[in-house]
C-alpha cells in the first residue's frame, strides 16, 4: 500500500499550484530515492553521500535564497520540502537545514559579496558542503558562554578552541564558526584542510545515525582577513541563523510524525490478533485519533507560521512555539507507534524506531523543548528565566 | 528540431478506482490523477532530444480544466510550451480524440509527434497512429529507442516477436513504451518557471455524440483458486484442466 499523506483539514486547498508541485516532487524522490536505502545507512551509521547531487540537481539546496544561482522559493514551499524530506529521514533533513538555512542563509545575509559570490552558487549545486559551528563540549544552551576565540593578526586572524555536535561536520569543504573577537561574537568561514583546523566524526550515537555529526578542533588556526563576515557581531547572527532553520525543523519534524501515523494506520489494518484487524479495537483508534489531531495542528501551525514568515511578520517566538510543539508531539507519535508495531516496530523492516531514535535529536538541537519553553516564557511574562 | 508532445490526464494508478452512482464515470472523490505514463516516458524523451540537439518542445493536452495541473507538470520538466484543448464532458472514441488533436497540431511546426503507446485508464491503444494518419505522418509504434541525426529517425519497435530496426525520414510520429526514458523529476527552477510559460487555451470541439458510454462495471472479483490434488499425481488433471477447462495450454 503506498503512502497516504494525511491532510485531514485539506489543507492542499491553502496551497499554491507551485507549492503542492514542490512538494509532490520532493515525495516522489523520496520515496524512490531515499527509503529504499535510508535503514541500511542507518543501522551503518553513514550519510547517504550519493543522494547529495540528486538533492542539488533538485534544486533543494538554499532553495529559499534569491539570488546567486538560488531559486528564490517561498517559505511555505520550502517547508513542504523539508517535510518530505524528514517523511524519509531526519538525518537527510538535517543535511539540507545546515546547508541552506545554516550556512547558505548567514553568508547570504551577513557576507561580503565576494563570500557570496564564492559560496553561494557551489553550494547550491552541491559542488561545496557546508556545516555551522555554534555548539562546544561546555556550551550548548547557552551559546553565550563559548571559549572559541579569535584573536587579529597583521595578515588576518587565529582561531582556538573546540565545537562539538556539529552535522555534516567532517564532510564540509567550509565551516561557518562563531568565535568570541574582543568578547563579542564574530562568524567565520574556515575551510576544510586549513592547518590547524580538525575535523572529526562522533561515533556511537543511537539517533541520527544517516547523519555526519562531528567535532571540529581549531588550534591555532590562521584565517585570512576576509574570512570574518563583516555583516554582524554579536549572539543575534548564530541565532538569526536558528530562527531561520528552526522554523523548517516544525515542518521536518511533522514529516517524521506523518510517515510514523502512516506506517502505524497501515500496520493495525493488516495485523489480525484476538481473530480481527487491531484497526477495531477502541484502544487502537483512540491512538490514531489522538495522533491524527496532533498532526493536523502541526500542519495548521507550520502552514500559518510559513505565511506570517512571507508575509514579513514571524516572530522568533512564534518560531519557538512551532518548533517546540512538533517536535514534542513527532516523538510521542514515534513512540506511539512504535509500540503499535508490537515487536515488527523494533526492526529496520519500519520506520517507526528509526524515526523515534531521530526525533530525540531534533527535539534536543537548535534549541532543547525546555530552553524553547523558557523562551515563550519569556515572552508571556516578561522575566526571563534561564539566566 | 521542434518536437510536439501529446499527454492525457488519467487517474494515477496507485488510486483506488470505483465507479459513481452514476455507473458512468469514477469517482472522482480522493483520486489522484497524474500525466499518462507512457506519455510522461514521451515528455522526457522530448526533452533529452531537445537537449542533445536544441529545438522546442510543446505539449497538447485533450483534458478537463483540472489538466492543467499536468500540464504544468510537463511545463516543470522542461517543456517549453503548452496547449490545453479544454474538454467541457462528453464521450469520445479514440477517432474523435485524434481528430481533435490532429486539429490543433495540423499546421505548427514539429518534426517529432511523441505519443504514450496508450493511456492507462482507457488503454485503447489507437489514438497515437489515428493522429499520424490524419496528419498523413509516417508513424511507428511501441518505440522503445530512439535516434535521430541528419532528419532521419533510427527507431527500434519491441513487440512479443522481437526488435524491429526501423528508419524514418522526419517528420514522423512516435508511440513509445517504457525503456525508452526515464522521467525526471521536475527540479525547483523548473517548477517556478512553468507558470511563466505559455498555455494556449482553446476549447475542444463538442463531442459529436457518435459514441456514448453506457455503463461502467467493475471487474468481476476473481474466483478463488482451486487444488487439484498434491505431487505428480496432480500433474494429469492440471494439464486436462489447463488445456480444456482453462484453454491455456494446446
Ligand atoms: C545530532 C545532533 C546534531 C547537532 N548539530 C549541531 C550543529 O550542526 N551545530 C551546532 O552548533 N550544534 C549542533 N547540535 C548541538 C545542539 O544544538 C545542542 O546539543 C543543544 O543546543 C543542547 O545543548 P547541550 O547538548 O549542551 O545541552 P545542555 O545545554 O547542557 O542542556 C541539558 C539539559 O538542560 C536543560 N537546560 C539547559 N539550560 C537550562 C536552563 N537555563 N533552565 C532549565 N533547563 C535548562 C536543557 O533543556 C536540557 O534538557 C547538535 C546536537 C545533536 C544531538
């Protein structure tokens, strides 16, 4: 049985022929190109690097820059991309953010034109990888408190210090690293094999193993003077990049939540116990009831937030929200059916665990649930807690 | 070299067909439709010979106004342009179909007329080669391969016999089948395009009623299977079966 996207608001009817065609692409290739292989590269712990020229031939990389070889396209547009996406893996999703929304956007928002004009058009076409350094061994919350310095020299500057957790980290031709310059936050593009600069795969991890997660080491790493962006300082570049990214990870996530609901609605047809399909039993369709009303909020929000982000009127707040509530619920769907698929939902043979391993990344980057929490606490009350 | 491809719009063939109250049409209700197959096979193959050789390629359409989200498709792939002979309902025969069609290409440029081998919903088969003659084109059928260098067109036609190697002087029309090419997927850029590009629409001629559907049947649901016995001694009684019951085997 193929897949049945659920859109129990119709919700297809709010979208643009362009929008729904971006996505119905995005689908059909990821159905074809991606879940096929996705479970084997998992169990392996590898990054699927063959898909990388696929997904550029797409046209999915930066696909929302304008501009630069970039085809310009809306946030909503860019979402459903995104959504699909993670319907096959969080790991392929990730990819995909850090490059377009983590290091495309800050060099197209913050670069010099000759930065621009470097990265932009190669890293559209795939031809560069990118990754984005903001997170350390002792900083991860509160990016704040980074040790990473950066320090002027005659001829430009030296970087030290130490990023860890760091997707598509080793396999990245250029790293975008925040470093403290004068105690104020500067970005850099440092590039892969300048001397000094390390980079180095984390192993062992139980979620998002199709993913290149890694450490970066800086030690005494001389950059030249035009590899600073000269566009902002501060903590509101890296997290005007988190906005950014944030923002797809709603839609991301109610892509894992949808393929989870799907395989599970599907399982407890065909699966007879007690002489009928579980699909009858009250206890079963509370779950997908529950389930199906989760994902319809998640689509319903991450359709209003892509508008409001069109329209120029998104708040990081509203971001937060969004974010916080999809991948909240994506893993109690995960798990939820997970536990539907009885011991077949432990196995490679399904999605649902691959899924809900992933998902307990997604929830913890760009901004754990609870600092997301703290944030809209912020904003409803005035005070803020996490200092 | 300009290349004119015709594309229907059928029911995508994972949909679950049944049949409206009517017991005329389907429903239509959660169905998805998409480009015929074999007619998307021709679209690409269009669109690599107009890559390899450059040219234009257009794509007509014969379909309700929802089509146009086909057309589109086509459009994203890389098609150039389109025409939509807008359907307004009614039934046509294959011969109507292709008269309709042959109408709106009779007199533009095209040195290839690309067809699906048949669409999947009504799987006549016919409307391709109808066109071709009404055009008074060379045509061949069931194109698996196919060249073209120097105006000429190098085919090979696969049938249950064999492979024919068969050469044409262009222009000429095509029916093709799978192996021939393989859709691409429409990219970004060429999704954000296809609305900028022209869709000519004209109105279809009415249906000139000489062929009407009278009713629509599921197919009967098929009979279980049944055993004719166990090991060799079951072989007597299937191959009488197979021969005279079945008439499978002679
Ligand atoms: C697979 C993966 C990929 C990643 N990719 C990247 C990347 O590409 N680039 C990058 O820079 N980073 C990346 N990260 C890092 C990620 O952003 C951090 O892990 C995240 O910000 C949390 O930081 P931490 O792990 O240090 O946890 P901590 O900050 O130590 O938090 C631990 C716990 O304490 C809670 N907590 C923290 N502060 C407070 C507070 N004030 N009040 C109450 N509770 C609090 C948190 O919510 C959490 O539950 C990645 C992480 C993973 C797992």
């Amino acid at each position: 049985m193929a897949y049945e996207s659920p859109d129990f608001f119709a919700l297809d009817e709010l979208l643009t022929e362009e929008e729904r065609m971006v996505r119905d692409s995005v689908r059909d290739w990821v159905e074809e190109r991606v879940l096929p292989d996705i479970s084997d590269h998992y169990l392996a712990g590898t990054f699927p690097m063959e898909l990388i020229a696929e997904m550029a031939e797409l046209g999915l990389l930066g696909a929302g820059i304008d501009g630069y070889d970039c085809p310009g396209l809306g946030p909503v547009a860019y979402g459903l991309i995104l959504q699909e996406l993670e319907r096959g893996d969080s790991g392929i999703r990730s990819f995909v953010s850090v490059q377009g929304s983590l290091v495309m956007w800050p060099i197209h928002a913050f670069g010099s034109e000759e930065q621009k004009q470097r990265w932009l058009p190669a890293m559209h076409r795939g031809e560069a990888i990118g990754c984005f350094g903001l997170t350390e061994p002792d900083h991860g919350s509160d990016p704040g408190g980074m040790e990473t310095k950066a320090k002027k020299t005659d001829n430009g500057y030296v970087l030290n210090g130490a990023k860890m957790w760091i997707t598509n980290g080793s396999m990245s031709d250029v790293a975008l690293v925040w470093a403290k310059l004068d105690g104020r936050v500067h970005g850099f593009l440092v590039e892969k094999g300048t001397p000094g600069f390390t980079q180095q795969q984390m192993k062992h991890k139980y979620s998002l193993r199709a993913s290149d997660t890694s450490e970066l080491i800086l030690q005494d790493v001389e950059v030249p003077a035009d590899a600073i962006f000269p566009g902002v300082s501060g903590l509101k570049g890296p997290l005007n990049c988190l906005t950014q990214a944030r923002s797809g990870i709603a839609w991301g996530a109610a892509g894992a939540a949808m393929a989870c609901y799907d395989e599970a609605r599907r399982y407890v047809a065909e699966r007879v116990q007690f002489g009928r399909p579980l699909a009858g039993r009250q206890l079963v369709q509370a779950k997908l009831a529950e389930m199906l009303s989760e994902i319809t909020k998640m689509q319903l929000m991450n359709l209003r937030l892509g508008r409001l982000k069109e329209a120029g009127k998104m708040t990081p707040q509203q971001v937060s929200m969004a974010k916080r509530n999809a991948c909240w619920h994506a893993l109690q769907i995960a798990r939820t059916c997970r536990d539907m698929l009885g011991a077949n939902g432990i196995t490679g043979e399904y999605q649902v665990m691959r899924h809900m391993c992933n998902l307990e990344s997604v929830i913890t980057y760009e901004g754990t649930h609870d600092i997301h929490t703290l944030i809209l606490g912020h904003k409803i009350t005035g005070v803020e807690a996490f200092r | 070299m300009d290349i004119i491809v015709c594309m229907k719009r059928v029911p995508d063939s994972a949909a679950k067909i049944t049949v409206a109250g009517d017991a005329k049409s389907i429903e239509q209700d959660g169905v998805d439709h998409v480009i015929s197959p074999y007619d998307e096979i021709a679209v690409e193959k269009a669109l690599q010979l107009k890559e390899a050789h450059g040219g234009t390629v257009t794509v007509v359409c014969l379909g309700v106004a929802a089509a146009t989200k086909e057309i589109r498709q086509a459009l994203a792939m890389g098609a150039d342009q389109a025409v939509h002979l807008k359907d307004a309902g009614g039934n046509r025969g294959p011969l109507e179909i292709a008269q309709a069609l042959a109408g709106v290409i009779k007199g533009r440029a095209c040195d290839l007329l690309l067809f699906g081998k048949q669409s999947i919903d009504a799987d006549n088969g016919a409307v391709g080669v109808m066109v071709a003659r009404l055009l008074d084109l060379p045509v061949v059928s069931l194109v698996a391969q196919l060249d073209v260098a120097d105006g000429r067109a190098t085919v090979h036609r696969q049938s249950e016999v064999g492979t024919e190697v068969i050469e044409v002087t262009l222009p000429a029309a095509f029916t093709v089948q799978r192996g021939l090419a393989e859709p691409r997927y429409p990219k970004i850029k060429g999704i954000m395009q296809a609305k900028k590009k022209p869709l000519e629409e004209i109105d279809a001629p009415a249906p000139a009623g000489t062929m009407a559907l009278d009713k629509l049947e599921p197919p009967a649901a098929r009979e279980g299977g049944r055993i004719v016995g166990e090991g060799k001694d079951a072989v007597g009684e299937l191959v009488r079966l197979l021969s005279q019951e079945a008439k499978v085997l002679s």
